[in-house]
C-alpha cells in the first residue's frame, strides 16, 4: 500500500504573484484589478504545489479572517496537481477559518467535489455551429439597419471605445438590479484593459453611437464572455446579439472554445438567451473549504440551514 500524500496548506502574502499565470483570471491585471492579497500553496511533499489567488478579509467583530476567490473563474495554477481532496489537507498554516474558491470552467478542477452551481453555455467551433432562429434572425436585421460590430485588442482600444464599455455595462447593471458588487470602478477597468490577452467587441448603432460593447477574456483553454452591456437606448434590437458571431471567429483563430456563461437563476431569460447560440455546456463549480471546524461552527450558530457559504457571512433577511 501506497503512503498517503501529506497535504498541507500555507498562505503567503503575496498580492497572488506565486499564483500568477499567462490566464486572464489568474494575470496580474486580474488580480490586481480585484484587489487579492494572498496565495495559497498548497504542497503534497513531493515538491509539487498548487497554487490558489485569494482576497484575505477580517472577519468583522472578530479576531478571525477568512478568504475568497476573486471575480470569475480563476481556480488555481494546478502545476501538474488537480482533486485534491480538501478533508486531508492540514490547513492550520493558514490561520483562516474558511476559504470561498470560484473554480475553472469545465477541465480539471483544483479540489476534489465542490458544489456544482450550474452548466454554462459555450460555442465549440470544431462541432457545427448554429444559432437559434430568433438570434440569427435579429443579427441579420441589425445589420440590414446599419448596426456594425468590430473585434479588436483591449490594448488597441480607443479612449471612447474603453468609456463606452464602461457607460453600456453600468446602464446594463441599473436596468436589471444587478448588486453593487458588479459595479465595477474605473481604476478597476483601467487595470483590466492593459490586459495583453483581452479583446473589446463593440457595436455601434446607425447613428454612429456605441450600441453595446463586450470584454472577452482568454483564460484555461476559453474565451470568455466576461463582461458586457447594451445602452438602453438601443435595447429593444438587442446589439449585443451581433457581437457573438465576432467571438466565435476570433475563438476559431485561438483554438479555444467561446464561454458565454449561464443564467442568474434555473430556466431565467439570461440563461434562454446563452442556450441559443450554444453548442456544447461545461460545469461551474465552487469549493466550500472550513479551515477551522470549531471557530467556523462557533462563528454560525444562529445561521444553521443556510445554503450560503460561509454561513456566518449570510445576508440578513
């Protein structure tokens, strides 16, 4: 019989450099944009290490402090090590009493289990793609009003096109109720698009006006969708639909397979509209990670039968 590998876990505070990676989600201006303040090593004693992005926060009103992945999907620099079974890791070097992780899309994943929150959408040009009647069908009649949609490097961007992502995603944010989480900074944006494998799409209207606008990432073998919106005075056409045939060309060229994302909620419009111009869904998973059994315990008590993580950071009803 084979010795058990001896896991163990330290934090390093290192703004994420050991997690650094040539991956959108793990790149310098990620992390940096996102604030992260700590890598996580994890070791398996034969000189191998996984190696995860974490923002470290004070737990309020305590002694105790907790982590969480940035925004997105960032999972971790897996240097030959994936699965790793999170109940034989020996976590006490971390002085955490819990870890939130946002996993890759689809592949392998950073730890073993998780909790699966949903199948995204993605388009996969080495399988036939077609889009559902409805998109194809509004995509030819914006471009027959006039609409036109470009592709071109973040750091190649204008002054105008970088402002006019930022005023489409944040008019997008007040129209659907969208948390104040995802409103966004400018010094946040300004630090994203320096990104050197990042591109904008950008849809003008007949009048010349930006229409709406997506960022798309490269990170894991994906081209991300990551962030977008549509002006509301262009709304009713639904631009944003004429962007997707530029993504999968531009995915086609990089070999990766476009990720468009899922739904808010099972079933929603969000979810409807990736599905139509799908071809193929991966999972999203997410880790759960209690570093600190007793101090987690004793941090939730009054919040037992939540299915938020960690229970003792539950919103207030």
């Amino acid at each position: 019989m084979q010795p058990m590998t001896q896991w163990r876990a330290i934090l390093v505070p290192d703004e994420g450099q050991r997690a650094c990676s040539a991956d959108y989600f793990r790149s310098e201006q990620h992390l940096k944009a996102e604030g992260v303040t700590h890598s996580l090593i994890v070791e398996d004693g034969e000189g191998r290490a996984l190696r995860v992005p974490l923002i470290v926060r004070a737990i309020e009103g305590t002694p105790y402090r907790d982590a969480v992945s940035p925004y997105g999907f960032p999972g971790a620099e897996l240097n030959g090590l994936s699965e790793v079974p999170s109940d034989a890791i020996d976590w006490r070097g971390t002085e955490l009493v819990s870890i939130f992780v946002r996993d890759r899309v689809g592949g392998l994943r950073c730890f073993a289990g998780g909790r699966l929150r949903s199948e995204v959408y993605l388009v996969d040009t080495s399988q036939p793609v077609a889009f559902r009647g409805d998109h194809d069908a509004d995509i030819r009649r914006n471009t027959r009003l006039g609409y036109v949609s470009t592709c071109v490097p973040v750091k190649d961007t204008t002054s105008e096109q970088r402002e006019g992502l930022k005023a489409v995603y944040r008019q997008t944010l007040a129209h659907d109720g969208a948390e104040a989480r995802y409103d966004f900074s400018d010094a946040w944006f300004d630090e994203v698009l320096t990104c050197g494998f990042a591109w904008l799409v950008t849809t003008r209207a007949p009048d010349g006006a930006i229409a709406s606008s997506t960022l798309a990432v490269l990170s894991d073998g994906l081209l991300h969708h990551f962030l977008g919106g549509t002006a509301d005075a262009y709304r009713k056409h639904s631009p944003e639909k004429n962007e997707v045939p530029l993504l999968v060309d531009l995915s086609a060229k990089l070999e990766a397979r476009v990720h468009l994302g899922g739904g808010l909620r099972p079933g929603d419009d969000l979810e409807r509209f990736n599905r139509g111009f799908a071809n193929v869904t991966a999972p999203f998973y997410t880790h759960d990670l209690v570093c600190d059994p007793a101090v987690y315990a004793a941090l939730s008590q009054g919040h037992e039968g939540t299915d938020y993580f960690p229970a003792y950071r539950a919103p207030r009803s």
